[in-house]
C-alpha cells in the first residue's frame, strides 16, 4: 500500500459525504444489545498492543505514528504500543489466516473497503476483524456522516478520509472537465497514473473509470488512455514525487490535498493545481479494526477511541494531509486548510456490495492489458 506523509499545517473543512454513516446502533447479541465484544467491567490494559499499519504512517520526517506511541503510552502508563508494518498489507494478513498461522497483530490501521472486499473473497464472509462494539468506543460517535465503506459486518470505523482527483501544471495543460477530455489529443502524452495492483490511488483511479464507463465500457476507455500516451507508473511515489516532481509530465493522478504540501514547501502553486473531472472526486475513507485473534482486545478498543479523539485526529489531518474522520467541531485545525484542501462538487465510490466478487477480476482484467504501460 502506497501511501504519502507531509507535514503540513491543514485545518477544519467539510468533507463531502458517500451515502451512509460508518456508526452503527447496535442489533446484535451482545450482552449490552449491540453487535461485537460485550464490554467488561474491569479492562484489562496491561501489555504490548501491536498495531499492523503502512509505512508512512511511522516512516519518514516526523510521521503521525511516533506521535500516536507517545502519547497512547502516556494515556496507558501499563501498555506499550508496537507498530508492525507488513509488506503486502491486508494480503498478508488473508495469507496467514488461511495457513493458519499467528497473525501477531492486534489492531489493523489502514483498511478501506477494497480491502474489506478482499477479505470476503479470500475468506469466509466477515472475516479475519472482529464485529466491533462501538457503544465501547465512546469517540465513534463523532464520525462524520458520509465516511461508510458499506461493511455488513460492522468491522471498522473510519479514522481520515481523502478524495483522487488529478493535479495538473496550468502553464503547460487546460484544467480536463472530463474524464472523456484527457483521452483527447490536448491530453496526449500528459498524465501519469500508478499501477492498480500496487496503488491504492491508482485502484481507486481505476475504480472511478468504472464508476463512470460500467464494467462493460473501462477497458475501452483505458484503450483510449494508452492510445493518447498514459504512463503507468508502480505506485505513488514513483508518479508524484519522481515523474511529476521532475517535470516529466504536466499531469498526475493524485490528492485533493496536494496544495498543502506544495504551500507547505513553497513550491510553485501553478504545478499544483488540482482538477475534478466530471466535478468528481473518488473518496477513499481509511479504517481501523481489530483482528479477531487479538490478544489485548481491551487495548485494541482503547486505541481505536484514542485515535478519534480531537488530539490525535488533529495530529493524523496534519502529518497524513487527509481530512479528518470526526465532525469540524471536535477538531482543531489551521484555517489555511480551506484554501489549500479542496473537496470535491461530488464525492463517488464504488461501493462494497458492487466490489464484492467483482474487484479481483476488474483489476486482473485491466492489469493484463495496462498495467505495462
């Protein structure tokens, strides 16, 4: 999973919503009449939680994780919070649990709902995270509306949120108002884009093809694409912060929020502008949740409630440069935001049910043809 760390100085904004809420009343049979883990009347909050997350979130200059440890650690004088980064994500998790073997984690911070999709497919339906009780999760009811990944199972809770768009130099292309417009020839040889089997933005860009042509009409659009010169590059890093950032295209599939990192390091604001064809964005909510096999199961719900208080949520906004996942109310951020972080007129998703059996065999089918490029 490729994801990018700044530290920029964002603030409150407010977030377009997807259709549904991410918070759910409970229906279930737990003692407490809600779905999940019953909550006990003495925690236990002693021990070494270990949470799996990607790489920025603890790597690079001053990452949201180092903060996260600290100040967990001080909350929980008892507890120590170990981060663990996998190397194949989710599917290391999926690979273990079909072996059989320990997954040595007990949170998962990182999940959107391609993932999700990913794990009922591979595995049973509702597997490998628990059914979360978020009547133990005090801060989940300050989640925005509009942040659902459409999980039947209830198994996590959104933690920040982004939306793709394209970010463009305006001296060298038109702002595109279409998707259609960048397979014209204004358009050719211009955008950069990752590649889908190792790129959340570059699924999610894919995703937003199909959102928009159907799954009978994206791979005719994507011949288009390459016949006008897309260059597909492996993830993120190697398209923004390679390619784009040394001139090589005037075009790249990125972050809304991209003008907080280019205010944030003085950068040329022309090269950084940020384009929604079809007035769209693609929302792309992060999840947190708790394995089923966790060994410090009251940690883990601790943890998930401290990462949505107003400290961390703020803390998470700033060095990830995503929007927050609470309310503008609960959390204090710089007011530069509303210039430099943009939503789009409509935020669209490609929903779980849609994804589920159907992803895998989207992103093969394309990866077959393009994923060369």
């Amino acid at each position: 999973m490729d994801r990018r760390t700044f530290i920029g100085t964002v603030g409150a904004g407010t977030v377009a919503g997807v259709a549904g809420c991410l918070t759910r009343d409970g229906d279930g049979n737990g003692d407490d009449g809600s779905d999940g883990d019953p909550e006990p009347e003495n925690p236990d909050l002693e021990g070494e939680l270990r949470v799996a997350t990607y790489s920025s979130m603890v790597d690079g200059e001053n990452p949201a994780g180092e903060w996260l440890k600290e100040v967990f650690e001080e909350e929980y004088p008892d507890a120590e919070l170990t981060w663990t980064v996998p190397e194949n994500g989710i599917n290391q998790y999926i690979e273990r649990e079909r072996s059989d073997v320990d997954l040595d984690a007990d949170v998962y911070l990182g999940a959107n709902v391609d993932d999700l999709v990913l794990v009922d497919d591979r595995l049973e339906e509702g597997g490998l995270l628990r059914d979360l009780n978020v009547d133990r999760i005090d801060n989940a009811e300050r989640i925005r509306d509009g942040l659902d990944m459409g999980d039947p199972h209830g198994r996590v809770l959104a933690y920040d949120t982004g939306y793709i768009s394209l970010v463009y130099d305006e001296t060298v292309v038109d702002e595109p108002e279409t998707l259609a417009d960048l397979t014209e020839p204004a358009y050719e040889d211009a955008l950069l884009a990752q590649n889908a089997q190792s790129s959340d933005p570059g699924q999610a860009f894919l995703l937003w093809t199909i959102d928009a042509y159907g799954e009978d009409g994206y791979l005719d659009y994507w011949d288009n694409l390459a016949a006008n010169g897309v260059r597909i590059l492996k993830d993120w890093s190697e398209s923004y912060s390679g390619a784009y950032m040394e001139e090589e295209r005037p075009m790249v599939v990125s972050y809304s929020t991209d003008q907080v990192y280019a205010n944030e390091y003085g950068y040329d604001m022309r090269r950084h502008q940020v384009a929604f064809p079809n007035d769209q964005g693609y929302a792309n909510p992060e999840g947190m949740g708790i394995f089923e096999g966790a060994s410090e199961l009251d940690l883990a719900y601790e943890f998930l409630d401290f990462a949505l208080s107003s400290e961390a949520q703020a803390v998470i906004a700033q060095r990830n440069v995503q929007f927050p996942a609470v309310e503008e109310e609960f959390v204090d951020l710089d007011d530069e935001f509303d210039q430099y972080a943009h939503v789009p007129p409509e935020a669209v998703t490609v929903g779980y049910d849609r994804l589920r059996g159907n992803l895998e065999g989207w992103v093969d089918d394309w990866a077959r043809e393009f994923a060369g490029q």
